[in-house]
C-alpha cells in the first residue's frame, strides 16, 4: 500500500544523494518545481506515472519507493 510519509522520506533521500534538486528533476519529469515542493510538503500526491517515471530516474524499485518494501535497488 503507498505510504506518503515514506515517499516524501524516500524522495528527499534520493534526490540528496543523486544531487537533484525540485528544478532539475522536474525537468526530467516534464512538469512544474512546485509540483515536486508540493509533494514533498504532503500537500498533493503525484500521478502515478510520475511515481513510475521517478523509480526509473532514480533507478530504483517502484515498490521501495512508495514504502512497500525495503529493499533499495531493482534486482
């Protein structure tokens, strides 16, 4: 089940460590920075295909993503 709080938890981490900031990955995404501030403030929940487009920039597991499982990276 999609967990918010571990989303945000979980995309704040990524985008730390892979060095993104709101501005350059909603470039990659195709959408507005404050789309990106939103979520990470829980004020919206984005678009699945947004959430799918993220784990594949991050290359990570969907599922680890939204706070499903654990595990960090896809196999």
């Amino acid at each position: 089940m999609y967990n918010s709080e571990k989303f945000i938890s979980r995309l704040k981490e990524l985008m730390l460590e892979k060095g993104e900031n709101t501005v350059t990955l909603a470039k990659k995404l195709n959408i507005s920075n404050q789309a990106i501030s939103l979520w990470l403030n829980n004020k919206r929940e984005p678009k699945l295909s947004l959430v799918c487009n993220i784990a594949n920039i991050f290359n990570v597991d969907l599922r680890y993503l939204v706070g499903i499982i654990d595990e960090y990276f896809l196999q």
